[in-house]
C-alpha cells in the first residue's frame, strides 16, 4: 500500500467533514484553522498530531503542541494515542507555561538561574512585590500591590525587561513602577524564582539571546502546533514565531469570536493577522457545529453579527430542537434566582441530571443568591473557579515546606513557614535573621540551617534550632529517595501541623485536617504513577494547575461559574442570568469600542455552551452596594432580532407561577406562529391589603412634591407597606405606600 493510499485510508477511518479532513491532510506551509464553537476543533488538532506521527515521519518528540490547560493536554495526547496505536510519551504536548519550564529547566544556566528554580504562584507573587513595595517604601494607599502586579506583568507579557524601560517613565507614577519591576526582577533572580510570566519571557529572553540554543529547539521541533491561538499573548506568539521561523511548519486553531481574555494580555490581533505574519498562509473555517441546536446557534450567530473586528463565519447544524431560546424578564435578582432553581429542580425530575445543568453569570459575586437559594431547595451544587485547592492555607504551608527542600533560597516560602506552626519566631527575630542572611550574602534559609544565630535571643532560640533539626532530617529524608508523602508526613508530624489542628476540634480545622489528607493522597498517587520524576517536577506540575484542571463534571450537582470559566465546556442545560448593562457590558467598558466587542463575545461564549436548552434572563432591579439598584436589559439582547427567542415577562408574579394562561391567539397570528409570543400569568394578591395600591419594583411613579421617580424596593405588606424611590433629582425616599399619595405612571 503506498503512502497516500496508507494516509487516505487512516483519515477515513476517522470521522471528519470535508474542511476538516483538508485542514488535516495539508502539510505544505502555514495552516490556519477558524474554528466556532463546537465545531470539533480538538478532533482536527489532535487527528492532526495523529497524522504526522503516523504519515509524515515525524517522531513523537519533534513536535511541539501548545494549549492551555493541562486537562486539555491530556485529554489530547491520549486522543493522540489512540488514533496512533502508539505510546506518546516523548510528544511536547502541554500549555505553554509547562513546555516552556520544561525547556528552561534544562538551559536555565544560561540565564543566570539554577535548574531547581521555584515557580511563584499569584499568591507568593503579590508577598514579594509587597516586600519589594516596603524597600522602595512605596505606599500602598497610593499604589495597589495588585494594580503593580497588573503593570509588571503587562511588561512581561510584551517582552520589555527592566533594562529597555530606564528613562522611559513620563510621569512619577510610571517611574515608581518601573523601578518596583527591576527591584523585583532582581529579587526573583536572586531567590531563584520565576514567576508564571517569567516562564515564557525567559524563554523568548533565552532564544534571542542564545542563537545556537534556538536553532538546536528550531531543529528539534519540526512542527508547532497551537490550540486556542486566539487567546495568545505577545510573549506566546513570540516564541512559537521564532520556534516556525525557519522551516514554517506551523498549524494554529482557534476562534476570534471566542476571543475574552485581552485583561489578562491576550491579543485577538495574533490570530486576525496571522496569515499576514506567514506569508502563504492556508486558511480554513469550521462552521458545522456539533454541539448546539440551530435554534440556539441562530441567537449566537446573531450576537456575535454586529462585532467588526472579526471573520465572518456562521455556524450551523443538521441538528433540529423543538426548543426556543427563552429570553425572561424577573423584577429583581431574588425572582431571578428562585425561579432558575425551581426550573433547575423541574429539569432534574426528568431526563437531565444537575451535572448537566450550568448557571453563568458575569462576576464571581453574582454567585452569592444563587448558592442560598439553592441551598434552601436542597440542590446539590459546586461553584467553579472558588479557591483552588492548591491555593488553600494549609495546603500551601505544606508546599512550602517542601518548595524550601528543592530551593534554600526560595525566601517566600520560608517566611511563610519560619513560625508556622507558632514556635517563638516574631516579626523581630525575622527581621535579625535577614540582617544576618544579608551581611552574610544567604538565605534566611541557609543561615537556620547553619545555626548561627549569634544574634538571636530568648524563646526564639529554641524555636529556630526545633526547624532546623527538623528541616536537616527532612533534607536527609530526600537524599536517601524516600516516598514524597513520607516525607510530608515526617513534616506533619515532627512540626506537629497535625496536633495542632486535632486539638482545635472545630469545623475548619477538621476540614484542614481533610485537605492535608487528601494532598498526601495527591502525593502518594503522583509518585506511583511517576516513579522517576523528582520533587522538584511534582511541585512545578501542581504549581501550574488551573481551576478548571481540577474540576471534574458531576451528575449530581448543578454548576456555578463565571462566563469566563466557562469557556471549553459544555452543558445539555444553560441558564445565562444578571443580562442587564453594567454587568454585561460591564459599565466600565462602556465607552471602548474594542473592550465592548470583547463583551459580546463573552456573551456569545456563553451562548455556545449550550447544547439542548438556553435561558437568558435580566432584571429590572438588582441588590448592588446594599440597595436595589435599577437596570437595563444588556445592549446585546437588544440586538438580537425578537424573532430569534421567546420573551417571557415574570416581573409582575408575585408569587409562585400558576399554570401559564396563553393568550387567545387570532387566525393571523396562529399562522405567523411568532417565536415571541407572550404569556400571562394570573398573579396572587392574597397577602395584600385591598385598602392599599399595589406597587411593582421598577415601576415609574409621581409625586406632588419630588415629582416623578423609580420604585427601587419594597418592603412589608399591606398597610406597613414601604417603598424606597429614586427621584429623577438623584434623591433616594422611603415611604410609606397608604400616605404617599403617588400616582401610577
């Protein structure tokens, strides 16, 4: 059998459609791959990798696959396998972050670092921009340590170290960041640190600076391949540019429209000039969507229309649903909750499980109703994107611990352990120890190690020579290969972690006690599975997990997220709630055309995530700063053609929903069978006064001295009932409803 018939017959073993299968077969330049939601993007990825091992000649570990999440990388490189009939062992497949330590664990010498450098998370990052901000004596009510970190990594993520930014700061301010990014560039070298930016940048930093470095990875990796390219930053696209420079054997997938992550540095321009970058570049569109019904497709596709900054594409399915999009008006952010829950518990009597029901909202606080109402209804469910497990305290006393193990110099991790749990070390004694770790060029570290502590007194003594024998048996421990978790549990034990959590007995330090348990068991696993790796490779893979690598799909529990967590995943039930301007669009991308483009995508990514079922809903009023504030539908459902959804009006249900009463339809309109037909609803007054005028949340009023204005809420009931109205003058009343004397406008 000859090649191309060998190649024909192996695609065709595998189903694609015709665009995907030439996306796949093409190997003569640079590929580009728009590809829309759901429209089998991993398939041809990882059908393509399958292709090259199996057909082009490619060894396994000649080919560089960049993604985003490690849960992606896997779920890839067994595809992979699968297709292939091979183990993949040697494949560079991972997120960018991952492959790029990997490779600056074998040259970091040649940047000045040593091979076990410790990875910095978010956490450790703002302690030492923090200590960083005390030397420059920076304060902090003037400068955020978080808004510092926004800046730094801002830098990082353009590829501008330190050194090309001195007297280019205009203003006071951007001198002030621009010396607390050296100092702490300085800092991290010298703790042998890198933070997640400094993975890539010290990467990119190591080819421009090592010529024969990169032309030995150019020669080693004869294809670059990247998914989600659309959100790449600057220092991402950098590398893979210089990695395809030469032989431009580059395929990149990914969707402009799914584009949300420019706040964290991604650039949709990467992906939109692509093919002006690598000349001759092959272009293809996926628009056949697996996932979504044609009804919801049709209300994304009509999102996403008004954006100019984009390629046109349309998505569509031979896949029929007898399901509209439901677009639902709730008076405020209670009605909305409560009724999403009773829907939620209606959905889970019939065929579809809670696992696969999803609530999306636009920020993380939107969450907080929605948990207590579902509470209150006894259904089950898990809020993604919470504190991860890695990032809990105990869990990270833990790490650092161990971080100290692989790196004395790691000075983070030592202040957060040096009188945890509590031994006599205060804030006096650190700050002699430093002075001596200075005078001496050490670590803090090194010098408990050492002893010397000459100019240290009292209790703290004692405190500092326990560590120090504990951390000598612990290095001995290492030395001699014994099991991770062993070594964890000697810590545990020799600190007494452990017996202070027990003797606390309360409900949080059991539930820390359970998170330690199940880190061993992490451990205990981890070194089953990867006998020959070390300590230093098991807190690099942890030290770069996300959330969303950690969350597994449940049958058994609804799912909270933001629209952002959301991406990548899929849900046979989506309730799409908080619609409404200020949230989505956030109010503060109001007057941003790009920003605001990036608003709708959010929209639309939330959109796509549906498969069976998609429910839109806003609010007249919501909770905000402690009072109800009233909103406005989001500007995007506007946009949306009627025809697309069915519009249903809760706001003026006061109670539980009777069976709905459809309205009498005419012959025309039976005909015309509009898809935004309303219904009315028979509301219950029975716990309102009849002496008294009934009011709504929203509703205009006027009155004889403040003229006209807004119900914002309403408290008590018949004649206790009070309003709170917000008059056009600004001015915020409560009154009470029987003596007001308002007028219904």
């Amino acid at each position: 059998m000859s090649d191309i018939t060998a190649s024909s017959s192996f695609i065709d073993s595998i189903i694609l459609n015709q665009v995907q299968k030439e996306a796949v077969l093409y190997n003569e330049g640079p590929q580009l791959v728009f590809a829309g939601a759901g429209t089998g993007k991993t398939r041809v990825l990882t059908t393509k990798i399958a292709y090259l091992i199996k057909h082009a000649g490619m060894f396994p570990n000649n080919i560089f696959a960049a993604t985003f999440t490690n849960k992606a990388a896997a779920e890839m490189r067994n595809r992979v396998e699968e297709l292939t009939n091979i183990p993949c062992t040697g494949l560079w497949i991972g997120t960018f972050h991952s492959l790029c330590a990997r490779i600056l664990r074998r040259e970091a010498f040649k940047i000045g670092y040593e091979s076990t450098f410790t990875i910095y998370d978010a956490t450790d990052q703002l302690s030492l921009i923090k200590k960083v901000m005390k030397e420059l004596q920076i304060d902090e009510r003037t400068m955020q340590p978080r808004l510092l970190r926004r800046m730094i990594s801002k830098y990082k993520n353009a590829c501008i170290p330190p050194g090309e930014l001195d007297g280019a700061g205009k203003s006071f301010f951007e001198r002030e960041v621009i010396n607390a990014y050296a100092r702490y560039q300085r800092e991290l070298k010298r703790v042998m640190a890198m933070d997640f930016d400094d993975l890539l940048t010290n990467t990119v930093f190591l080819f421009r600076k090592n010529p024969d470095v990169l032309e030995t990875y150019q020669n080693h990796f004869r294809y670059v391949l990247v998914d989600e390219y659309q959100d790449t930053n600057l220092s991402q696209f950098y590398l893979v540019k210089l990695l395809a420079r030469e032989h431009r054997r580059i395929f990149v997938v990914g969707d402009d429209d799914q584009s949300i992550y420019s706040w964290r540095g991604a650039k949709i321009e990467n992906i939109l000039s692509f093919d002006k970058v690598f000349s001759n570049t092959k272009v293809y569109k996926l628009e056949q969507n697996y996932r979504s019904s044609q009804a919801i497709l049709d209300f994304a596709n009509s999102i996403i229309s008004s954006n100019k900054n984009r390629v046109e594409k349309k998505l569509w399915t031979p896949l029929k649903s007898s399901m509209d999009v439901v677009v639902t008006r709730y008076r405020d952010d209670r009605q909305e909750a409560d009724a999403v829950a009773e829907k939620i518990g209606d959905l889970s009597s019939g065929k579809i499980e809670l696992g696969d029901i999803a609530i999306l909202f636009r920020t993380n606080a939107q969450s907080r109703i929605f948990e207590e109402i579902l509470r209150k209804r006894n259904i089950n469910y898990v809020l993604i994107g919470g504190t991860s497990f890695y990032e809990r305290k105990e869990v990270k006393d833990c790490l650092a611990y161990l971080r100290l193990l692989v790196n004395p110099l790691d000075s983070i991790g030592c202040e957060r352990i040096i009188n945890v749990p509590p031994r006599g070390i205060g804030a006096k004694t650190q700050e002699r120890l430093a002075k001596v770790a200075r005078n001496k060029e050490k670590s803090v570290f090194e010098i408990v190690l050492s002893k010397d502590f000459e100019v240290i007194s009292g209790r703290a003594v004692k405190g500092l020579e326990e560590l120090s024998d504990i951390f000598n048996h612990l290095i001995q421990l290492k030395e001699n290969s014994a099991p991770l978790q062993d070594i964890l549990t000697q810590m545990l034990t020799e600190t007494g972690y452990v017996e202070l959590l027990e003797n606390e007995d309360t409900e949080e330090s059991r539930m820390r006690l359970e998170n330690i348990n199940e880190l061993l068991n992490a451990l205990t696993i981890w070194n089953e599975e990867n006998p020959q790796k070390t300590l230093t490779d098991f807190l690099e893979e942890i030290s770069l997990v996300s959330d969303i690598d950690g969350w597994k799909q449940s049958g058994n529990a609804v799912n909270l997220m933001t629209l952002h967590c959301a991406k990548g995943l899929e849900f046979k039930a989506i309730f799409l709630v908080g619609l409404e301007d200020g949230l989505i669009p956030s109010r503060q991308n109001f007057n941003d055309e790009l920003k605001l483009e990036e608003e709708c995508r959010l929209f639309y990514v939330g959109s796509t995530r549906a498969q069976e079922m998609l429910e839109c809903s806003y609010v007249d009023n919501r909770m905000r700063f402690g009072m109800y504030m009233p909103m406005a539908p989001s500007r995007f459902i506007d946009s949306v053609p009627p025809a697309l959804y069915r519009f249903v009006d809760q706001s003026m249900l006061f109670t539980k929903p009777v069976k709905p009463i459809r309205a009498p339809l005419r012959k025309k309109q039976h005909a015309e069978k509009r898809k935004n037909r309303e219904f009315f609803y028979q509301p219950f007054y029975d716990d309102f006064s009849q002496e008294t005028i009934q009011y709504r949340m929203g509703q205009m009023v006027a009155h004889n001295k403040y003229g006209q204005g807004k119900i914002l809420s309403i408290s008590g009931f018949g004649v206790d009932m009070r309003l709170t109205i917000l008059f056009h003058d600004g001015s915020r009343k409560q009154m009470m409803a029987k003596f007001a004397n308002l007028q219904a406008l």
